[in-house]
C-alpha cells in the first residue's frame, strides 16, 4: 500500500494503518532496532511500539516520508530501550561501537555539558549535517542514525569498508572542531 | 555519557538528511572518497602534462595561490589548461583566465538542467604543497535551494562569484553563455581556514540534473519548480519543470496532456522545446496546453518557458500566481489549483517550488470547515508552555488569507479575527499584536526550508474575550532563501476544546 494511503488510515483512526505499516515496513524497522539492540526479541518489541507510537503521533503528524518516521521512532525507542537495560557499554553489536567512535567528536575537557539542550544540540548537528557534502553525510547517518555495520555501509555506496572508516573519521573529526566552534566544550 | 547524548541527539536529524542516505549509490560520484584518488591520479597525469612548471609559476608555498585541477565529478577529460575546453553534460566549460586568486570560467549552458558547482579543498600538505589528504568539497553556488544552508558554517564564505559581472550564489537555469569568475581573494586575505589550515587545491565540477536524482518531494499531485530570470527582451520569464508524482515511492510518471494557465498575471507565451505552445478552451476559459500523448517516451519532467506580459511582474515583489493545472484534461481528479508565491530575489535564480494543491478547481472558497481531531497530542508550545498544543497540518494550504475571516469555534462559541497578513522576508521571528473586535491577535513568521520547498509558515495565535486561546499554523507561502534558518518547524496546535476553524469571506 502506499504511504499516504497507510497514512490515511492512520488518519481515519482505522487499524489496518498498523498491519499494512507492519507489512510494509515491519523488515525494515526491525533492521534498525536490532542494529541497536541486537536482541530479535528486543528488537520485536521496538517495532511493535514503533505502530503504537506511530497511531498516537498520527494525527496530527502528517509525516513526510513514512517509512523513515518509523525508522526515527524505532531508533529513539530502541536506544531507550537499550538505555534502559544499562548495557550500552557492555552489550554487543555497533551500537557501543558507534557511540564509542562518537567519543572521538567531543572536546577531551568539558564535553557537552549536562545542561545543554537536546534540542540545541539537535539543531546543531543538523547544522553540521548541512554542511557536508551529500554521500559524507549519508554514511555518517548510516553508521550514526541507522547503527550500521561498516560492511553494510561499504555495500551501500559500493565502497571499500576502509573508505567507509576513513571517511567517518574525517566526519567526526569535523564533527569535533563543529562542536568546538558551536560552544560543546 | 556524553558520546550518548551525541547518539541520542542524532534521533532528531532531518528527515531529508535520512531520506538522502536511503538512496543507493547515487549517481552522483562520491566526492571525498573519489577525490583522494581521481585528484591524485590528476596530479600525476597534469604533471606528465606539464603542469609543474605552471605550478613553479604559481608559487606554491602561497597556501592561497590557485592552481585548479578538474577531477572526481568530471565528465570529460581535464582541461589541460587555461584556454582548454571542457565538455560538460549540459553544456561546455572555456577555461578562459586564471588571475591572483581568481579563475575565470565560460559556461556555455545548453540546457535547462540543474548544474551545481563545486569546489574542493585540500586540507592538509606536506612541505612541497602536495595534497596529502582532502576534506571534502564545498558547494560553492548551486541551483540548488540549499546552496545557503550548505555554504554556512563552511569555508567557501570567503569566496565570491561573479556571472556575468554580477554576484550571485547561483548558476541561472537557463541556457546561456556565462561568465564565471570564481574570486578567492578575501579567502586568502582573511587567512582564512584557521581551523582547518586548508589549501585551495583542487577545483573540480560536479554537475548534475534532474535525471540524476531521486525525486525527493513527497506530496501526491504535480510537482511544479520554477526558476526565473529574464528573456533576451527583459519580460520576466520563468521555467517551469513539471512532473506528476504518482504514488509514493518518489518516482514520477509523465502525463500526456497538460493544461495550464496563469489567471492572475497575463502570460505573454509559453514556450516548449523551442516553440509557443496551442491554447484551448476548457469551460469557456482559455488553457495552454502541453501534449505529450503522441510523443514516444516523454521525458518525466518537461521544461517550460513561462514568459509574462512585460511589466505584469516586477522584481522584488512578491507575486502569487495562480495557476489552474489540469493533467489529461477530463480527468476531475486529477484537477489541481496551483499557488505560487515567488520573490524576485535578486542574487538567486532558483525559486524553490512553493506550490500545493488541492482537489478542485474552484477558486479560493469562500468558506471552508475544518475539523479538530478529539485526540490531542501533549506538545508544549516552546512559546508559551502553558497551551496545550495541536497540530493543524491538515489546514495548510497557500490560499490568499488576506482579507478574510478566520472563525475559531470552541465550546466557548465562536471567536473571530480578520487577518492581515504582512508577508515579509524578514528572518526574524516577531509578534505582532492587532485587536480587533475584543480579539487579540497574534502572529509571527517563520520561514522553514527544505530542500525542494521553501515555506513560510505563519502562526497565530486568537486570544478570546473569555480568555480562551487557540494557536493555528497557516502555511501561507514561499519564502526567499534566507540564512540562519530553523530547522525545526514548531507544531502550532489549539486547544482541546476548539471544534472547528473556519475561514469566510469578509462581508
């Protein structure tokens, strides 16, 4: 079914919206939540929240692309989630390795401070997002959004897995002295 | 903890940054990864060229001296050099003078595709000069409407283009001979690139069109963009590219007959491929008309050449125009009411593509109803924490808001206020407070953009006798492309009890 119509019957307060959403996208979310949890059960569970939220976000939200508003809920729901176990150091899978590798872009004193705004800094890194060219930001956002291995980036853009790291790592490294400038000392 | 809090924060990027990264490899060649070894496999071949001793000339221990080479996004050979001929997919590229800190381009642009322009930048160096590693390019100007939000924070900022003389952000769309002097100067007299040490090195094209890309818009209906300038008698002229989107999987089909007109400004002619197009009568009103029933394989988008009626449009005025659009002509669902706020923005020739529709070709009705859904979501209005928030997407259209009367029901009754509309570019937000019988009004502006659409979103907010409050979000029309804009669109919602809103005529 296409998008809006789902989004339709979200809209119409019709039940089908979350079965037709869970055929349609069901793989794809669950891809996204055990890249981060890496536990299918865990995983299940996320994308089984994923329609709940998505009933409760529909209406009044009228996203613009569907499938990644699932993607987005299903990534905040599964880190919660996995934040919640209090395994994000210890668990497997990329998510420790992604935030490890995230470490990197944070000035070594201060780091971002506790009060700062989830929302500034949101802003900022779609600032930062902007600024870089296209297929830089798409990996990024593959490795750092989606939790992708570097494997499956590397496939996507038909790259070499070392040019996936090294092109992160000149990412983050501009996403530190980003930071820098923007005040997240 | 804090690599955490990046993570989390990253839960909130851009859809279309997301939607981007969904595509497959992209046509487009990768710039940062391909550059290292295209540009080194450059040098190599420039200087088998000769190219050193045009690099012993140019002094390479002056990190801002400029010697360009052509690599990664080319579509041709590089040019050998100052007087060398590129062949570009939409045209030629005369490599006509290489100054200071200048390099000075002839584009001949032989088509109506978008062509973006990028520039290069070394990062670091060893002792000789030579590139050791790249950080990636820069778009320097662009057809795109991004082009601002991608140069801020960059390090192009000290970098001025001339076409044709004057200083512009973009390459005009349409087909031309062009003068571009690509100006480094207050780049290198700034010192610029403290953060990055950089070196201007490598200049290179990347350029790609329509067919290059995956169609990102998403709404169901046409899809319209325009692009203005002038024609070579000075009558305002747009380009329009049209294209129907037919489910939403971000492919577009093509149509075989459209129907067009604008009814609020006179169009002089509309020119495809060379040649004015037909007019026809559909219920007594007069339509352009573009026939593509009997060509082969039409292309998905077409281009076509709106030139008005001399002084109907003057620059730096906002104009809407109004276009009734109909696809194949008796199809009643396919008819689509068109609005187009456009700006005549002198340092930019691409006006993004404001435009919406909605099912009927009836002009802007006289009265509308508009339903709350019962089920709130508990948003805080970041303006004012104590409402409860509703979202009115279910509203936005472009229609002329001015002079009507917008009607708020809740339980409390009826509550009206007539909207004036002061529709600026400014980028600030601001309130703006008229009273007007016992209702305090409020409004203010925001301009959001993305990168297909540019949209200028009016909040306001009645304030009833009874102290009751409702917030509505109108989307009211495109916007110029301004700096520093917010990312974030703030959900303007209504309260719990307000049914309805509905929009009348004045009387």
């Amino acid at each position: 079914m296409e998008d809006y119509k789902i989004i339709e019957l979200y809209f119409a307060r019709d039940e089908r919206a979350i079965s037709e959403s869970s055929l349609k996208y069901g793989k794809y979310c669950f891809a996204v939540a055990q890249n981060i949890l890496f536990s299918p059960e865990d995983a299940e569970e996320c994308v089984n929240d994923t329609w709940l939220k998505g009933w409760q976000s529909m209406p009044p939200q009228r996203p613009s692309y569907l499938k990644l508003f699932f993607a987005k809920i299903t990534r905040n729901l599964s880190f919660n989630k996995r934040k919640a176990q209090d395994s994000v150091k210890r668990g497997a899978g990329e998510l420790p390795l992604a935030i490890e590798e995230l470490s990197e872009c944070l000035p070594a004193q201060g780091l971002v401070e506790e009060e700062v705004q989830a929302r500034a800094l949101q802003k900022a890194l779609n600032r930062f997002l902007a600024s870089l060219p296209q297929r830089e930001r798409s990996i990024f956002l593959r490795r750092y959004f989606f939790t992708e291995p570097f494997p499956a980036i590397a496939r996507r853009y038909r790259l070499k897995e070392a040019n996936v790291r090294l092109i992160l790592s000149r990412t983050r490294a501009k996403l530190k002295l980003f930071l820098e400038k923007e005040g997240y000392k | 903890m804090k690599a955490e809090q990046l993570y989390e924060a990253l839960g909130g990027v851009d859809s279309r940054f997301l939607f981007e990264s969904e595509k497959k490899r992209s046509k487009k060649p990768f710039i940062v990864g391909g550059l290292c070894a295209v540009v080194a496999l450059t040098l190599v071949v420039s200087m088998l060229l000769g190219v050193a001793a045009v690099a012993r000339t140019l002094n390479l221990a002056d990190p801002f001296r400029m010697g360009f080479v052509l690599g990664a996004a080319m579509t041709s050979a590089p040019p050998k050099g100052i007087d060398s001929t590129q062949t570009i997919k939409h045209g030629t590229l005369y490599y006509k003078a290489e100054g200071e800190n200048t390099l000075t381009l002839i584009l001949e642009k032989t088509s109506f595709k978008k062509m973006d322009i990028h520039l290069a930048f070394s990062l670091n160096h060893d002792k000789r000069g030579t590139p050791t590693a790249y950080g990636g390019d820069r778009v320097l100007f662009s057809t795109s409407p991004l082009v601002r939000l991608l140069c801020e924070n960059s390090i192009s900022d000290g970098v001025t283009i001339l076409i044709n003389g004057k200083k512009r952000s973009s390459i005009p769309r349409m087909k031309g001979k062009y003068e571009i002097v690509i100006d480094f100067s207050d780049l290198a007299a700034a010192g610029y690139g403290t953060p990055y040490k950089m070196r201007l090195s490598p200049f290179y094209l990347l350029e790609y069109g329509a067919d290059d890309e995956v169609i990102e818009e998403d709404y169901l209906g046409a899809s319209i963009a325009y692009t203005h300038g002038e024609d070579e008698q000075g009558r305002p002229a747009f380009t329009m590219e049209v294209g129907k989107l037919t489910d939403r999987s971000y492919t577009y089909t093509g149509f075989e007959k459209l129907y067009f007109n604008c009814t609020n400004f006179p169009l002089e002619k509309v020119i495809y491929e060379g040649k004015a197009l037909p007019k026809e009568m559909i219920g007594g009103k007069s339509y352009y008309l573009l026939d593509l029933s009997s060509a082969q394989r039409p292309e998905i988008t077409q281009y076509l050449r709106l030139v008005f009626k001399k002084d109907a449009l003057k620059k730096g005025e906002w104009v809407r125009l109004e276009m009734p659009v109909y696809y194949n002509g008796s199809e009643e669902e396919h008819k689509r009411m068109l609005y187009l706020n456009v700006s005549n923005i002198n340092d930019s020739d691409y006006i993004s593509p404001i435009i919406d529709y909605y099912d009927s070709l009836e002009d802007v009705p006289a009265g509308i109803r508009y339903p709350v859904p019962t089920v709130l979501p508990e948003v805080k209005d970041p303006y004012n924490p104590h409402f409860k928030l509703y979202s009115f997407e279910r509203i936005k259209d472009y229609r002329n808001w001015e002079g009507r009367t917008v009607f708020v029901y809740g339980s409390g009754g009826a509550y009206y206020c007539t909207v004036t509309m002061n529709v600026t570019d400014s980028k600030e937000n601001y309130d703006q407070v008229l009273v007007h019988n016992g209702i305090t009004y409020y409004y203010r502006q925001e301009i959001s953009i993305s990168q297909r659409e540019s949209l200028l979103y009016v909040y306001f907010m009645i304030d009833g006798e009874n102290g009751r409050k409702i917030h509505c979000k109108i989307l009211l029309a495109g916007s110029p492309l301004l700096g520093d804009l917010p990312w974030n669109n703030t959900e303007m919602t209504a309260e719990a009890f307000i049914k309805g809103i509905e929009i009348r005529e004045n009387s």
